[in-house]
C-alpha cells in the first residue's frame, strides 16, 4: 500500500468527519483534535501542515484503523 506523500492536514481531517465519524473538537497551535464516540471515545491530533510526512500520516491511519477495527488500507480509501 503507497501512502500519498502530499495529502495536508486539513484534508485528512476532511476525510476523517466525512466517512469515519470523527469530529473537530479544538484546535491547539497546528494540530487539530478530533474525537468520535464509536465504538468507544477516541481521540487523536492531525498536524495542520501542507503535506503530513509518511511516518505521522501512517501512525494516525493505523490509530483510526485500530480504533475502528478496520484494515488500514479502508481508511486510506477515498482519499
């Protein structure tokens, strides 16, 4: 699975309340929390930078994955 190397910030957080339930709860400086209730409350902060670097984009992919108990190339669909 190739990870895209210019996805931002803002457009992971797009996808993420879009198809994945999470919501923007604050933001603090340049990252950006989002929380879901389902399954079970979670949380997570995305970097509000132009272009995420592969390793922090590949930790929060498998942080939603293991939350939502779904592969990580299900999340990375649509974006």
């Amino acid at each position: 699975m190739k990870l895209p190397r210019d996805l931002s910030g803002e457009d992971l957080v797009t996808h993420l309340r879009k198809y994945w339930g999470y919501e923007k709860v604050h933001q603090v400086g340049s990252h950006i929390i989002l929380q879901t209730p389902q399954p079970s409350p979670h949380r997570i902060a995305v970097p509000a930078h132009t272009a995420l670097r592969i390793g922090t984009l590949n930790a929060i992919l498998s942080a939603v994955a293991a939350h939502k108990n779904v592969a990580k190339e299900d999340v990375l669909k649509g974006l």
